[in-house]
C-alpha cells in the first residue's frame, strides 16, 4: 500500500482549481492523490494493462493524427483521429521542467462508434505517473474507455 | 484537573487569537504595498496603481490591454511585457516562457510579475489603441457541424479601428465550465471598413471554456465584453502574388483581408488554398466564390484531404500542403499569409521553401 507523502501532497495542492489550470484535475474527488493512483492502477491492472501501453496507443494516434494538418484523418481503417491545437502551454503539476502544449486529440473508434479526447499532458500523466485525473474532473479519463475506444492491446505477464 | 484543562485552553486560545492578530497586522503592512507608479514607454504615460498586484491585471485595470490568452495563468506566455525599471528576478514561472535574448532586454510576463515598487515598462505602442468593448450578439450561425459565425455589434464604443488579419480577446462570463472571468483569442472574419462590428468564427474544441460557452450558451441578444484589436499579422504593401492558406476557421483572417482587399481594390494576383476533410468541412463556398467574381486576380481553391463518396467532389483532393507544392509555381515572386495550428504551418512552411518562397516572406498567425 502506497503511502501519501509530503511530496504527493505537494503536487496534489498543484491539482487544485485555479493553480495551474482553472479547473484543476482533480474535479470533486476528495481523495488523497495516492488513493486515485491505486485505484486507477488496481483497473487497468484487472484489465491486464499498462499505463504505459496505454500512454504508448495514445502517442501512436497523436503522432499519426497529426498528419491530418487539423482536420480529421483515417488512421488503421479503423479509427478517426483529430489533433488540434489552440494557443498555450502547460507545465505539470508533477514538476519537472517540460512545458506541455495544448493540444486535443480526438480519436474516433468506427467500429464501436465512440470517442475519446485527450491532450498531451494526459500522455504524461498516464504513461509516467498513472494519472487520469480525479473523479468529476471535466477532463477525467476512464482507463477502461480509453482501452477500449484506442483498443490498447492486452500486455502478456 | 479540570482547573487545569480550562486553563490550558485558555492559553492556547489565546496564543490563536494573538497569531490571527499577527497575521492580520502583517497582510495589512508587510503585504500591503501601497500605491505605486508604472511609467510606460519613457513616461508618456504614467499610471498610479494599487501595489502586490500582477502587472497584467494593474494595466488592464487601467484601460491598458496586453493580450494574454489564458486570463493570467501563466500558460500561454502572451502577455510579454519589458520591465525596464524596477523589475526583480524573475520567477519560476515566467521562466519556461523567456527566451536568453529576452532576458537581456528584462522581457518579463506581466501575469506573474507582481508590482511592489514603481516600474518603467515599454511596450508597443498600438497597445495603446487597444480599447475594451461592450457588444451585442447581433447574429449566431452554423457555417459547419462545428464551426459557429458570431457577429457582434460594437455598443460602446461603437466603432473599432482595426486591420485586417487582427485579432480580438473574447471574454467569456462565469456559467457551468468556469467560475470567474476568462479571455480567449479570435480572428476577426469582418471587412475592416465595417467599423460598427466585429465578426468571429468559432470551432468547437472538446472541453473548451470559451468554444462551449459559445457553441452551447451564447444567444442573440447577449451583451459580450472584448478587447482589441491586436496582432500583427496583416497584409504587406508590396506587389508580390499572395498565397493564402488556411482551413477550418483559421479562415477568419483570410477573409478579412480579401474583403478588405475588394473594398480598397487591391488588384493583386492571390490564391487562396482551403484544406478540409470532406464536403461538410468546407464552408462560406459563395462568399469565396463572389469574390473571385469581383477580384479577377483572385483564385479560390478548396481542396479536401478524405472526400466521401457522397461528397461528388471533381476539385482538387490531397493534404493543402500537397495542393500547393503542385500548383504554386512563382514562389520567389511569392508572399504567403498562413493561419493554422502549429503543425499546420510547420507543414506549410516546409512545403512554401520547396517552391521558392522566401522566409521573410512567410507571414503566419499560429494558434499557439
């Protein structure tokens, strides 16, 4: 059992509403941050994934999208992927001296009609911290979605 | 034992009212720094300003704008601003946002530099031109499944003087996404010569405070604050053939030029590629179309990237980039205005230097 601290507490008040973004990523979830991370992590580990397959996929389609200049473009005959920037940067609230761009990529399941969106400071947060920001946050992902709609491949023990 | 619970109650009591006395008398004196001075541009002109606060938010509160896109956050490096007199080290956070050249020249971003002492700024001076606008929403249409045309009508001032390509700060109210204020950044789409309004187009981003606010909130008849105009990315004086590229409602400032190119007759050879995916993406086809009847020299050229079966489509098809490295041919006789995201124009700029277009020619207004 992970333990919440001094540090974690730290980057949880950078989550909060109005610090670095003016929601925060942590929506109406009063947990500690180490309580959303076990959580999301006992998911995809049930799902027999991991975050960093996860983060791999949405690399993939932000990558291949990317190539559609803004618009909309077929990736893998499957899926639809949009990638689109607007003005600004962000850093994480993890730290670290990156600066993330504010860019969303949409990516279309065709065959189950369904999808998702995600910026790149998601990627950072799944692949290297196994965050997908807390319950009630406008830009919580799901794991079990985002394997699904992205159909992130089962990682063999 | 009682006695002694009480009193050591009484004791600690005590001790928290004193510190709340402490912290009280410290806001109000170490924390309060009175009114001080900024003098911007060598003294021409001189504001006097409560203290403590960040300098964006002391110059707006003045009448004078710095555009910022993301209300004071931190997160879009806009608001540049140089701090010739009475800056301090810079923070942490201004830091991934300040270049070593602007270093030199105390560049600093005015969102998070505080003003605790008097301060000489300079900025440019258009900035003093940027006034604050009270509008009516006069019209909202569809122009694709995801794009909105927004036509406002200046109410106070009445009339705004702008260039054609520049942009506006669109500020957005509190509602469900958002509980204070927010400014966002839009292309005007209107004629310059329109005074009396100002027109956007707006695209749905997932999530997005303003472009929700907008697509799913705004209706005729709302009053809007925006500030401008600002920007530099306008029409050059010369007698070079124009390329224009852009797709979605990076449109916006494309248009504004063309129609103010029709108003003031300007007869120079321009062509203006469209990217878009399919049929559904393309937009405003008559007005572009009405143009070219009344500019001879003008070309519109749309061009979709996926068409669909039912889209019938006979034009040109391929990513713009592909577009225009088959048809530019004059690229050294060439100046190119681009509005798009980052890895649009990169792909564009790559594409105009294959066809000769020189880099001093490229003229792009990036959507970061």
């Amino acid at each position: 059992m992970m333990k919440q601290t001094v540090e974690f507490d730290k980057i949880q008040q950078q989550m909060q509403k109005g610090v670095i973004t003016l929601n925060g990523f942590l929506g109406d979830d009063k947990r500690k941050l180490v309580d959303i991370l076990e959580s999301d992590n006992l998911t995809v580990k049930n799902l027999r994934r991991t975050h960093e397959a996860i983060a791999d996929r949405m690399e993939y389609f932000r990558k291949s999208g990317t190539e559609g200049l803004g618009e909309f473009i077929t990736v893998d005959e499957n899926f639809e992927v949009k990638v689109e920037t607007v003005r600004g940067m962000l850093p994480s609230p993890f730290g670290g001296k990156g600066m993330y761009g504010k860019a969303n990529t949409t990516v279309r399941n065709k065959k189950l009609d369904k999808s998702v969106v995600f910026t790149d400071l998601h990627i950072h947060f799944i692949g290297d911290h196994g965050f997908y920001e807390g319950k009630g946050s406008p830009f919580r992902l799901e794991p079990e979605e985002l394997i699904t709609v992205l159909e992130v491949p089962v990682v063999e023990e | 034992m009682i006695v002694t619970l009480l009193i050591s109650i009484g004791i600690i009591s005590l001790i928290s009212v004193f510190l709340a006395i402490l912290l009280v008398i410290a806001d109000a004196t170490i924390g309060n720094y009175g009114v001080v001075k900024i003098s911007i541009n060598d003294g021409s002109k001189e504001l006097e300003v409560q203290g403590g606060q960040p300098l964006l938010k002391a110059l707006n509160q003045e009448g004078v704008f710095i555009p910022s896109a993301c209300g004071g956050r931190g997160s879009c490096g806009m608001c540049k601003v140089r701090v010739v007199g009475g800056g301090g080290d810079y923070l942490p956070t201004e830091l991934p946002w300040i270049s070593d050249e602007e270093k030199e020249k105390n560049v600093r971003l005015s969102c998070q530099f505080k003003v605790k002492q008097d301060v000489a700024i300079v900025i440019p001076e258009e900035l003093f031109l940027v006034k604050e606008f009270k509008t009516t929403v006069e019209s909202i249409r569809d122009l694709t499944h995801d794009i909105k045309e927004v036509r406002l009508r200046l109410k106070e001032p009445a009339e705004i003087s702008a260039k054609a390509g520049q942009y506006i700060q669109f500020e957005v109210p509190e509602y469900e996404l958002t509980d204070e204020r927010v400014y966002r950044a839009y292309s005007m789409a209107s004629s310059p010569d329109d005074k009396n309004h100002v027109e956007l187009e707006i695209r749905l981003v997932p999530n997005g405070i303003c472009t929700t606010y907008v697509h799913q909130h705004l209706k005729e008849g709302d009053e809007i604050i925006i500030n401008g105009p600002y920007g530099d990315f306008f029409l050059r004086e010369t007698d070079k053939h124009i390329i224009f590229i852009a797709g979605g409602s990076g449109m916006a400032p494309i248009k504004s030029m063309l129609l103010d190119m029709e108003k003031k007759g300007i007869t120079r050879k321009a062509s203006y590629f469209f990217g878009a995916r399919s049929k559904r993406d393309l937009f405003l086809l008559d007005e572009m179309r009405a143009l070219e009847e009344k500019m001879p020299n003008f070309s519109f050229i749309p061009a979709l990237s996926e068409p669909q079966e039912e889209d019938n489509w006979d034009g040109e098809v391929g990513l713009i980039t592909d577009v225009v490295r088959r048809m530019v041919s004059e690229g050294a006789n060439s100046e190119a205005y681009l509005c798009g995201s980052p890895g649009m124009i990169d792909a564009c700029i790559k594409v105009l230097d294959e066809v000769g277009v020189l880099p001093e020619n490229i003229f792009y207004d990036k959507f970061s």
